[in-house]
C-alpha cells in the first residue's frame, strides 16, 4: 500500500496535464501512486496521460466515458485510491517537489484524518499581483486543530464565523475517510460549489483535523479555469446558481439522512456562506447591463429574500465606503443601479422565516447608508454652491438648527473639540487658519476670524443660528431689547422677513455696511442710559475688564479715544454682533478689532472667571463694532450704511422626527402616551404597569408625545424602563406641530396633552395601527393582545362609555340632547370612552388631515373637546371593545347614584368587568395620588411603589389631604404680654427657653391670674 494517493482529475488541460504530472512524479517521496481520471476531455488530455503513464508505473489512468464532471470524477479517483493518505491534485496545477514528503512528516508529528496544508499561488492571465497575494494570504491564514463535530461547524457554522475554508484540494485525507464519505455523497452530477458539499461531507465522517499551513508544496495557478475574475454573461451566472442550488440540497439531504439538526444547521451555514460567494460574481463579473437579469436568476433559483439580500449587502458596503471616503454619488454611479435592483424584490417580513428577517435588515442598514449618502453628497453640492457665492452671509452655531432655503446663508459650526460630531452641512471655524480655542472666550468671533482668513468674497456678514436681519421693507414691531420677535425658522418666516437669496443680495449690494439697529438705552434693554452703565449693570461681567480694554484701544489707536469716549457716555448702540460689510472694510475692520482683544487676552487671567465672564472678549466685540463705525462716521469715510432689524427665533431647533425601529426579530406594538412634565409620576406608573404584564415576545415602541417634559426627568424614565429588554421608551415634542391652533378644554380635568392623539397619524407615518393609552391609568392585562384587535376597517377600537350613556338616561337631563344636536350622533349610545384608543391610523390618515381634527377639536361647544370629536366623526367607524380593556373607577359615589341609570345590558357588562379589570382608568376628579382610598386605589399603588417617582406621588396626598387652617387661626389673639424689647426678656429667656414646658407653665399660670383661659 503506498503512503500517498495522488488523485488528479483532468478534463481538456492538455496545455497543463504535463506538468502537472511531471511534478507528482518528481517528488522525493517515491511512496506514491498518481490516479489520473480522464473526465472525456476532447483535447489531447487523454494522449499526454497515457504518454506519462508509459513512463512510471505509479500511474493509475482512470477514464469517464462520457463527462460526468468533477464531482463524479473526484468520487472515481477516491474509489481507484489504494494509498493510506489521498489528495486531490487539478490537472492545471502543480506540486513542489518535497509536497509529499512534508505531508509525511507532519502527520508522524500530528496523525490526523484530515491534514489542511497551505498553497502557493501563481498569477495567470494577467491576474492582478493584488488579488493574487490577497488569495494566497486568505488561503494561507492559520487555523486551529479540531476534533469531533467541532471539525465541520468550525467549516460551515455561521455563528463560529466560517473559520475555516472549505477547498477540498488543500487537504490530505486519510482515505479509508475519503472513501467512506464519497460512498454516501450524491451519485448527481454537481457544479461550482462543490468542493464546499464534498468537504462537508468529508468532515462530516473525520475525527481529528491537523492544520498545516507552513507546509505549501501545492502549486495553484489562480486565474485558469473557472477561477479568476473574468467577464462572464448573465446566461452562464444562471447556470452557477442552478450548480450551488443543487449542492446545497445535496447537502441538505445528507444531514437528514444522518439525522442531525447540527449538520443541518451547518448546511444552512454552507448555503449562506456559498451564496456570499455566488453573489460576488454577480459584483464582479457580470457587466453593468447584464446584472439586472443575473440577479432576476439567481431570486428565480434561490428567492427574492436570498438574492436581494446579497445585492442590498453590496450596496452597504460600496455606500460606506464612499461614506468613509466622503466620495460624492453621482448620477450614473452604477450603485444607483444596484440599490434599484436590490429594491425590485418584494419580500414580506416574517419572524418565522430567516432569509426574510435577514433581507430586511439588510435592506435597513443599506437604504440608511444610501440615504446617508445621497444627504453627503448634497451636502457637498450645498458647499460648492456657498463657495461660488459672493455675498456670503455666515451663521454660527453650536447645535444642530434649522436653515433657511439660501445659498447666500452659510452655516458655520463653532466650539469644536476633539470628538465633536462635525455637521456635514456646515463650514467648521477649525479647519484652515483659525482660533477654534478661544470659542469658548470668543464666542462668535472664532467664525469672523475663520472667514477673514480662508474665505473670498465681496461681503461678509454674520448673524447667529436664532438671530437674522430683517431684509424686508416692512417695520415690524420690537421688544423691550430691540428685537423681533417669532418662533419658527420656516418657509412663512423666509418670506416674513425676505430671506430669500435674491431679495439679500439686492439689499446688501446697495451699502457698505449693514448693522442692527443704533438703539436708544434710555428707552431699549432696561433703560440703562449708556453702554458704559449697561455693562456695568451685567452682574456677571467684570467693570474692570471695559476699563482695561478702553485703555488698551486708546494705546494702540489714540485717534479711536475720541470715539470710545463717546460711544461709552452716549446713548446709543448696536448689538448681537451681527454686520455685513465689504471686504476691504470686514478686513480692515479685522486686522483692527482681533489685536486689541490679543492683547486684552495677554494682560487677562480667566482662571476665577464664571461661565459668562469667560465671553467677556465677544462682549467687548460688541462695544468695539461700535467704536470702530463711529469712527469711520466721525472722520467721514464715505461709506453707505443701512440698519436692518433683528429677527429672534424661539425655536430654531428642527422639528422632530421620529422613525421606524430596527427591529425585525419580534412584532411591534406601538404604545403613544401623551403627558407633561408635571404628569411624569403617573406616566412613568402607567408605562410600568403595561409592560409588567406585556408580552415578551413582543417589542414595545412607547412614545411619549410632550412640550415640557424636563430632560432630567426623560433621561430618569430610559435608565429606569431599561429593566424591559422588549421596549423603547421615545420622547418627541409637539409644540410645532400644535402652533398656530387655540385650543384649550371647557373641562378642568382635562389637559392640552389630550389633543396630542390626533398628531399619531402624522408623527408615526410608519405604522397603519397605534395603541393610545391615557396616562391615568394602570394596565393589569397583556397590551399585545388589546393591540392585535382586528379591527375590521373601522377608524378606531374603543369602549363605551358608561358615564356618558347613563347620563344620556337623566331624567330631564340635558346630555341626550347635546348628543344629538351638538355632537350630531344618530345613536347616542354609541358613545365612547376615548382613553383606551387601538387606531387604525392608515385609515385615518386617509380619511382626515392633522389640520382637520385640530380644527374640529376648537369648536367651543363641546363639553369633552377631544372625546367629543371623536363620538362626533367616527359614529359608525367604531369596533367596540370588550368593557375590561376600560373600566372607569368609581369617582364621588357614581357607580352608585349615576351608573345604575345606564342601559341595563351596559349596567351589567361594566359591573361584570370590575371583577377582571385589564385597564382601570382613574377618569374624573378623584384620583389616587389626591385621594388614597378611592376605588382602585390599591391597585395603583401596588405598581407606583416600585417607579422612581413614588415619593412625588406620595407628596402630593399629602398636600391634597392637608388640613386647610383658616386665615383668622393665623392671627394672634392678643398682644403678648412681654414684648420683644422688653428689658424683662434677657431675664426670662435662658431660664424659660421659648417652647420648653418651663416656660408652658409659667404661661398658664399667668393666664389663670388674670382669668385668661
């Protein structure tokens, strides 16, 4: 028995077959024998073998007829082999001479069934030396010894990571092994991907594995055959998916005839991995117009799940990279293409079926990283475009904020440090020249001195992220500070104040300098009088720091003393440090102003100096605009000035918005909350209440619609709700979308907060279905299932309410006909509680605008505005609810004295559900944090114990249960009988402390002398 059987499997590599043969009967080991297995080749393959078959006896000449591939061909060579140890060797390759003999002296040192040993590789047709020495380097990586079943999963299980490959010609087998294992492969022909089923198999049946890699005798020529990186059609790529498809289910059905769930696992892994490298070739080799119709072969042969799924992985990463690079997509870049084509498939998500669950995570991470993109990119654009403008208008800022339509207007972000997030919209004051430090001394300056010193243009100006120049025509009215005052950075504010890029430049093209306006301090900013008595009156600055400053300025610019003088005894100024001018003005105007603050800087000490005091260079910025224009006025410098308004936004930060999860794995319940800071303690005992009893196999998207609620406190919520793995707790605030709307409630028990549910449809866009939940109420059953209501087309899912019903019942009561003529119901029973909402919010949004409901909701008329509404335009577009998933409390004695008169089958339902309560809801004016014994009480109480804000609750049951002392009670009753300035009381006091029983006594003994009681 030889030590080594060679096994070469040889179809038309006449041009190869030589050498190949040559180097297997060259080796030093002679302990050989060399199967050669003629697949049919039409070439002279079968002469040039026979040729060499004439010249050493160790060759086994083994002939197919006809083809039957390399699969079958493999499996004759391992049933010809007859030495202990076999390999596989391609006809186009070839062997250093000593392959064998280290073969053999590792296993005397490492015995083992499967022997990984290392290559070399050898460029072929003008293959790229890159790619070449990044294969041999892949192949080459070390890998750890392995025994058992740990040998096929370090292969084929995805969570191990694919530690190993799979090439089937770089092992030596033991071939008893070999034998065995080919024995129960399929007998069908296979294509590409099998090497990756046969070493499935193969180590399937091996018990130990030893890597070798140092040992690299095999040469592979890289880029003959198959191999490579060739062009190939979009035909020929459709017969490559058939070939892995029927390795796969080769595989597929191997594990099942051995019954194993791990090896089954192994061959998904084998699919998943094999796919990867299917898909590459659609990356790499098929032309551009040719990829639409391999990728429509490969979803026909695998699903549209499989295939999208690889062509959305090459759009992330392709998209990162440009990310990473900050490259530019543009038009024809053919990743436009692939995301096109990755978007053609159609999946729908399933949790029970994998491919799906990982096409659509796939796809999220592609589609964000596209977007991200297509945002850098146009972001890149609006650079260019900034910096081909000539009126140039700079904006500060240090947060995120909205931003005009404009060109002219350029953002600049200031307060950089290492780490900072660099907004990829706006110009950054650290980048060329500049004095990026000193922002937090400087403030605004550090984006005048970046611009002086790395921008060209014919003007300059700046202005900050919340304040503008009014560039209309239109005098608009002013506050006590001489500024303007609205809320919103917007679309109706660009034409308010003419901020559009046409209007700017041709205000700013009639003057030399534009400012705010010199205002009077007698009558403007508290009424001051000067600026010298301004600055003196800011408690945070220092007085010392004007003086040292004026001395300053007078030393280096003793012609600027006359106007410093005025200026500070004078009584009027501009500020905001806001100003356009022409270039050589903003130059001068640099080149004077930026030395007299460095030396200002020199001579000053900042280490005792507060948060504000730290500014005081901005502060004196200010003073020194002024002295600097008044100047230029006084000595008659001929330039054209003009002051424009200042425009204050409230409110420049972006609206927000909120934005799918990315979850896939479980189903989705989105619960929306509406609460205000004040109502944080309840809120927090409601949320804690609903996912106590939820479902865990669900995900809870919780949003909280608020104005107002305290960072501290939000951030208090997340750590505190962090304990439930299966939810999200968000927090977006309404207020922009609630402006312009008068709304308040004709009911004292009643907030703002409960309009916040007509906003669900518009800020939740992503879901067609949305729980809205009350925050006075506590959840005893799962809300998944409340969620999962099948609600039947109808608007919303609700309950009826009792209250309204058995007040419907009054005798000459007056709700029947408010029903009826204000709310216009057909059947006032009909009414509904509107505390426990499951919306159909598809349906909605196609039925009824935000616009609408809030418009509605204003009418005057309704006694229970948001409630009301809903009776009023959903009557018939209701599906009633089972009465526990709302069970009212029982507040001031209703039940008794007003329930009772409610329709006798609704009386009934309501009581029935008291005793199984999933939602009670404390509606009305008794409340358990007012009143700890009302109805229910003990339930909420039993979850609001366990929440962070327990001892908030608990502090307002007492302060609603405090006693009230009347105002006369406070009064003294009579004068007291010794005086505070009595000379009696430096006596009296240290021998009778006030309140000790000493001085009690005396008291009482005073008042039974003078019959006092």
């Amino acid at each position: 028995m030889p030590k080594i059987s060679i096994i070469i499997p040889a179809y038309n590599v006449g041009k190869y077959i030589e050498e190949c043969l040559e180097s297997a009967r060259n080796q030093t080991l002679k302990d050989i024998e060399i199967v050669v297995v003629n697949d049919g080749s039409t070439d002279n393959t079968g002469d040039v073998i026979a040729q060499e078959a004439s010249k050493d006896s160790r060759i086994q000449v083994v002939t197919n007829h006809p083809n039957m591939g390399t699969h079958r061909t493999r499996m004759a060579g391992a049933e010809a082999a007859t030495g202990e140890y076999s390999f596989f060797l391609d006809g186009d390759d070839a062997l250093k001479p000593d392959m064998c003999k280290q073969l053999v002296q590792e296993l005397s040192l490492h015995p083992a069934d499967v022997l990984h040993f290392g290559i070399t590789v050898v460029g072929a047709n003008e293959l790229l030396d890159s790619e070449r020495e990044a294969f041999e380097a892949n192949n080459n990586a070390s890998t750890q010894d392995a025994v058992g079943e740990d040998i096929i999963r370090d292969i084929f299980d995805e969570s191990r990571g694919y530690k190993v490959d799979w090439r089937v010609t770089q092992r030596l087998y033991k071939t008893s092994v070999l034998k065995q294992a080919f024995a129960a492969m399929t007998k069908e022909r296979l294509g590409r991907s099998q090497d990756g089923y046969e070493c499935f198999v193969v180590s399937a049946f091996a018990k130990t594995y030893h890597s070798c890699k140092h040992c690299r005798g095999y040469i592979y020529y890289y880029g003959r055959g198959i191999s490579g990186t060739s062009t190939i059609s979009a035909e020929k790529y459709a017969q490559y998916c058939h070939h892995f498809k029927a390795d796969f289910d080769a595989a597929y059905d191997f594990a099942d005839t051995q019954h194993s769930e791990m090896l089954r696992a192994c061959a998904q892994g084998f699919q998943r991995k094999a796919t990867e490298i299917l898909a590459n070739d659609w990356k790499i080799r098929i032309p551009e117009n040719e990829k639409l119709s391999a990728a429509q072969s490969m979803s026909d042969v695998f699903g549209p799940a499989i295939a999208g799924r690889e062509i959305y992985r090459f759009v992330r990463d392709d998209a990162y990279e440009k990310l990473s690079e900050k490259t530019a997509l543009l038009p024809n870049d053919r990743l436009n293409n692939w995301f096109g084509i990755a978007n053609s498939f159609e999946v729908l998500p399933s949790l029970e079926d994998t491919d799906s669950l990982r096409f659509h995570e796939m796809k999220r991470i592609a589609t964000s990283h596209m977007l991200d993109l297509v945002t850098q990119s146009e972001q890149a654009e609006q650079i260019e475009r900034y910096n081909n403008q000539r009126v140039r208008l700079f904006v500060t800022t240090h947060k995120n904020v909205n931003r005009f339509e404009s060109d002219i207007m350029q953002p600049v972000q200031v307060g950089l440090h290492e780490g900072s997030y660099r907004f990829p919209w706006a110009f950054h004051d650290d980048e060329g020249e500049n004095i990026s430090d000193r922002n937090p001394r400087y403030c605004e300056l550090t984006t005048q001195y970046w611009a002086w010193k790395n921008v060209d243009a014919d003007y300059y100006g700046f202005c900050h992220y919340r304040r503008y120049f009014d560039f209309s025509d239109t005098l608009h009215k002013e506050n006590p500070y001489g500024e303007i005052m609205d809320d919103y950075i917007d679309a109706k504010a660009a034409k308010e104040y003419g901020l559009d890029d046409t209007n700017i430049e041709r205000v700013v093209r009639q003057y030399d300098v534009i400012t705010t306006p010199f205002g009077d301090l007698t009558k403007i900013i508290d009424k001051h009088g000067t600026p010298r008595a301004l600055w003196e009156a800011a408690p945070l600055l220092h007085d010392d720091d004007m003086l040292r400053c004026y001395r300053i300025l007078c030393k280096m610019y003793p012609d600027y003393k006359e106007d410093a003088d005025a200026f500070f005894t004078g009584n009027k100024a501009c500020f905001c440090n806001m100003f356009i001018m022409k270039k050589e003005i903003f130059f001068d105007y640099c080149s004077w102003m930026f030395p007299i603050l460095e030396e200002f800087d020199k001579n000053t000490s900042y280490s005792d100096y507060s948060k504000e005091a730290l500014r005081t260079p901005g502060h004196l910025s200010e003073r020194l605009l002024n002295i600097y224009l008044m100047h230029h006025k006084r000595i008659g410098s001929n330039w054209k000035f003009k002051e424009l308004q200042c425009v204050h936004f409230t409110n420049p930060e972006p609206a927000e918005e909120l934005k799918p999860l990315d979850m896939f794995d479980k189903p989705i319940v989105p619960v929306v909350f509406a609460a205000d800071d004040n109502y944080v303690p309840q809120l927090t005992t409601t949320v804690y209440s609903a996912m106590k009893n939820a479902d865990p196999t669900y995900f809870y998207d919780v949003v909280v619609l608020q104005r107002n609620i305290a960072w501290d406190k939000q951030e208090r919520l997340r750590d505190f709700f962090k304990q439930f793995p299966n939810m999200s707790l968000r927090f977006t605030n309404v207020e922009r979308e609630l402006s312009g709307y008068d709304l308040s409630t004709n009911n004292a028990h009643i907030s703002i907060e409960t309009y916040y549910r007509f906003l669900i449809q518009k800020l939740l866009p992503f879901y067609d279905k949305v729980l809205y939940l009350d925050s006075d109420i506590v959840i005893n059953g799962d809300i998944s299932k409340l969620y999962n209501t099948d609600l039947q087309g109808k608007l919303l899912g609700a309950i009826r309410d009792i209250d309204f019903l058995a007040n419907l019942n009054v005798k000459h009561g007056k709700r029947m006909g408010y029903a009826k003529n204000v709310l216009k119901m057909k059947n006032p029973y009909d009414y509904f509680q509107a505390g426990v909402l499951v919306l159909n919010t598809k349906a909605m949004r196609e039925r009824y605008t935000i616009k609408q409901w809030l418009t509605y909701a204003s009418n005057p008329a309704f006694i229970y505005n948001d409630q009301d509404m809903l009776n009023a335009h959903c009557e018939g577009e209701v599906l009633y609810l089972p009465w526990e998933w709302n069970v009212v409390h029982d507040c001031g004695g209703r039940v008794g004295n007003l329930f009772v008169q409610a329709p006798n089958d609704i009386y009934d339902a309501y009581m029935k559900s008291r005793n199984n309560p999933k939602i009670i809801h404390y509606a009305g004016f008794q409340k358990p944090w007012t009143d700890p014994d009302c109805d229910f009480a003990s339930i909420y109480w039993k979850y609001a114990r366990e929440t962070p804000f327990y001892e908030r609750l608990l502090k307002r049951v007492v302060k609603a249960n405090e006693p009230k002392i009347p105002e006369e009670a406070l009064r003294p009753k009579h004068e007291r009988a010794v005086g505070e300035d009595n000379p009696i009381r430096k006596i009296v006091d240290p021998l009778m402390p006030i309140g000790s029983r000493r001085r009690a006594m005396a008291k009482a003994i005073g008042r039974a002398v003078r019959g006092r009681e």
